[in-house]
C-alpha cells in the first residue's frame, strides 16, 4: 500500500535564494527544501551556497535542466549515497 509522505502532499513552496550574488527564486516541494536544508547541514554550509555549488555543476551539463529540476535530481542521488 503506497501512503502519503508525512506531512501529506504539498505543492511547491517559492523560496528566494541568492547564487552568486544573484537573487533568484526556487520552487520546491517542503520535503526537497528539508532534504537541502539536511545535506546542507551535513556538509556544513550555508543554503545558499550548497545551492550555489550545484547551480555551478549544473550549467557545465551540455543541455542543462532548471535549477529546481537539477535540486531535486541532486536531492535524490545524495541520499541514495548515505
């Protein structure tokens, strides 16, 4: 039996972020904006600039996705490695 996430499902959440001195906004679900509040933590760094290193491997990729597809693809790859 498949059950919803905890919390129940939410919609995207707009938040502002700045990358590279670059204010920007991201929308994500609450759960991707715990899990890099989470990775950020562990790697202890600021959001933003946990953000701002992914956006820098995301813009080398030939075709590169959104950023808010990249985070969420990220999200998941780094949890899938702890």
């Amino acid at each position: 039996m498949v059950e919803a996430p905890p919390g129940g499902f939410i919609g995207p959440v707009k938040r502002s972020v700045t990358i590279a001195g670059h204010p920007t906004s991201i929308s994500l679900e609450p759960i991707f904006w715990r899990a890099l509040e989470e990775q950020a933590e562990m790697r202890l760094l600021p959001l933003n600039a946990l953000i701002a290193q992914i956006d820098s491997v995301r813009i080398l990729a030939d075709d590169p996705p959104n950023l808010a597809s990249t985070l969420r693809s990220w999200v998941l790859a780094a949890q899938k490695c702890e």
